[in-house]
C-alpha cells in the first residue's frame, strides 16, 4: 500500500517539477540582456515531495496623498496700519480677524534717539483695543524719522545713543501693553553694519526678557538680496521674523511685487533660517505710470475700481509676473500703464511661495489699500473662519 500511494504521488507531481540533468533553453534574445557571469552551484537533490515556491504580487508602493486644493498654507498674517489714513483705521475695524499681527506705524526715532508717537494718540489706542479683543497681536512699528538715512547713522553711531534709543522703545510698548515691536529702519548700507546688528542684538535681548517679541523690515535690492549691511545669519539668531519688504521692485515701468523678485528673496533668506522665521512682503497697491509726464502714482483697490469703471479698460493676467496690467488714456489725453495686484494675483503668488520654498508667513503693505476679496483668499490660506465683520461707521 505504501508503495502504491509513493507511486501516485510520483505521477502527480512530477511533470511540476525540474528534471535533475536538464539544461535551460536560452531564450532567443538572451544575447540582449547584459547579464554578468554567474559561480557554477553545486547540484543538489530535489525532493518531489517539495512544491515549487509560488510567486506572489507585491504590493505597488504607497504613493503621498497630494495636498488638498484647500490645505492652509499660512501660518502668520501681519499687515501694518497707518494713522494717518481713515482707510486703514477703517479695514482694521472690518478685518481684523483675519490678521495675527498689526503693526502700527506709530513711532519714530530722531538722530538722538528720542521717540515721537503720531499725533492721533487716542484712534492709536483705539487700534490696540479692537485687535487685542479680537485675541490678535499688536507690534510698535518703529522708524527712523522720515526714514533719514542721516538720521539713523546718528542713531547707530554711538553704544549710548543705541541704549537711549532701545530703552526708551521698550519702556514705550510696555506702558502701552503691545505685544512686540517691527523694525523698520530704512537705508541701512554697508558702513551701518555693526551699529545696526549691535542695535537688533540689544532691541531682542530686552524685549525677550519682558515677553515681547521683534519682527523686521528689511531693505532689499532689486535682486531679492538683502541691502549691503544687513546680514540675515546675524539677524535670525535674534529676531523671531524678518520680512524683506519685496514690494520695491524698481527698474522702468514695472509692477512693484512680480514673482521672481520674491522667489528671489525666498530663495536667499532661506539659507540663513528656518521657514518659521521668514515673512515674504507684498504690497497691495497698484502701479500707475503716467507714459507722457512720467510720474508715477499709487492707486489703491477703490482708485483701481474707479479706472475700471471710467474708462473699461482691459485687464491682462501677466503670467510671468503673476501680476495684472491694464492701460486707459485719462481726460487730458495721456495715455496710462498700470500694474496691479488683487486676491487672485496674490493667492497664485502665495501658493507658488508654499509648494516652492516652504513659505508660511506674509505681510501686506498697508491695510486700507486692498479690495475686501483679498481676506477671503486669506481665510482659505490660513484654514481658519473670521466672526462677522465689524459694522462701518455711519
């Protein structure tokens, strides 16, 4: 009996299984796959009680989810108010919940580091008020008056007049209960290096150790580099965000944020720190050259609005840019360019930052000059729902 049932098994399996002795066929286009030559392997015996392996599927490789359209980008949102515009005081009111910072352009700082408050001290206040209860943060903006490059060489020329400067700033947004300060020294250059880094460093130690923080503005040239004097290795180990104000671009009739300056500007900054700490600048206002008189104006989103209305111009998405343009002729016959950004121009810009660089922060020069719309785009960027807008004065 045994062997009957070795002898069925045998005629089952056998023709499954190689025959010791036999030589592989080579395939008729061997010769065109360059296989390297191969140890000779001793024989060995093979059970035929043994199955062949079976040959299982792999399972393909997981691929990343792709982002979703709607994934928040930012992080933080500052955008600067002015007192002396009624616009800005006015679009704080309405969209604050969509910013995390404001800072406002409120203090300057004379040649003997003295400090001078813009004058309407009460809506200055009243400022403070409306962000701090909406749970937002409030930053001095501090500059050198008239942003004097004269002035702020006598400012950084002397370790006392630094002090005297530095301390009165930090004395100035602790009585008034603000949550940081935002540099904004202009037309630093190459001889105010040490004055200037010497000023940051002491600035940053004393508003740290009071639970304050420091933001920058930052010159840059017009290829996105940082103005000669400015050191951004030195910068990060002490400010907790630097912003190059990338909304100067300058050379002929050109819009003031197209997208390579920025990139550019990204693209420098972050070989000095982390993503965390960079802002990239934006400015929300338009460009608007007159091509006879070649002066050149600043047309904010309710001016632009007007244009459109006036003359039903065309307006050209500038892909290159990711900015747009139009041109109308005005009463007197001459004849205009314009460059402009608005949300759509500013959310293409902002995602392109994002996927690219790893940008997560923003600031907008100013509020008060940008179409509503572009809070909207900011909600989606940021992922986060604003309560309904504060009701306009009568």
């Amino acid at each position: 009996m045994p062997y009957t049932l070795l002898a069925i098994c045998l005629m089952l399996f056998a023709p499954l299984l190689p025959l010791q002795g036999d030589e592989l066929k080579e395939s008729p286009e061997a010769d065109l796959l360059p296989l390297e030559p191969v140890a000779p392997q001793a024989k060995t015996a093979v059970s035929p009680f043994v199955m062949p392996p079976m040959l299982l599927p792999v399972p393909p490789a997981e691929t990343p989810e792709a982002p979703s359209a709607t994934q928040p980008i930012l992080r933080t949102v500052k955008a600067y108010y002015v007192p002396y515009a009624d616009d800005s005081f006015e679009a704080v009111r309405r969209y604050v919940g969509a910013v995390d910072i404001i800072a406002g352009q409120w203090l300057a700082v004379d040649g003997n580091g003295n400090l001078k408050e813009a004058p309407d001290f009460q809506r200055n206040d009243e400022v403070r008020q409306i962000v701090h209860a909406a749970g937002k943060k409030v930053y001095s903006c501090v500059i050198n008056r008239d942003f004097d490059r004269a002035v702020l060489s006598s400012i950084l020329s002397t370790a006392a007049r630094r002090t005297a400067a530095i301390d009165r700033i930090v004395a100035f947004v602790e009585k008034k209960g603000d949550d940081g300060v935002d540099l904004d020294f202009e037309g630093v250059r190459a001889g105010h290096r040490h004055g200037y880094h010497a000023f940051v460093k002491e600035l940053a130690e004393k508003l740290h150790a009071r639970g304050k923080e420091l933001s920058i503005a930052l010159d840059v040239t017009w290829e996105g580099a940082p103005s000669p004097g400015l050191d951004y290795d030195l910068l990060a180990q002490h400010a907790d965000s630097l912003m190059p104000m990338t909304y100067t671009f300058g050379p002929g009739r050109t819009p003031h944020s197209p997208i390579h300056y920025l990139e550019s500007a990204a693209r420098i900054a972050m070989r000095s720190m982390e993503p965390s700490k960079f802002m990239i600048g934006i400015g929300v206002y338009g460009r608007d050259y007159d091509l006879k008189t070649g002066k050149r104006t600043h047309p904010n989103a309710a001016r632009l609005q007007a244009i459109l209305a006036q003359y039903n111009p065309r307006v050209i998405f500038d892909e290159e840019t990711l900015t747009k343009r139009l041109a109308y002729k005005d009463s007197s016959g001459h004849s205009h360019l314009v460059h402009f950004d608005d949300s759509e121009t500013i959310r293409a810009k902002l995602t392109r930052l994002a996927e690219k660089y790893g940008v997560c922060s923003v600031g907008f020069w100013r509020m008060g000059q940008e179409d509503a719309s572009l809070w909207d785009v900011i909600d989606i960027a940021t992922g986060r729902s604003r309560p309904a807008q504060t009701a306009s004065r009568p």
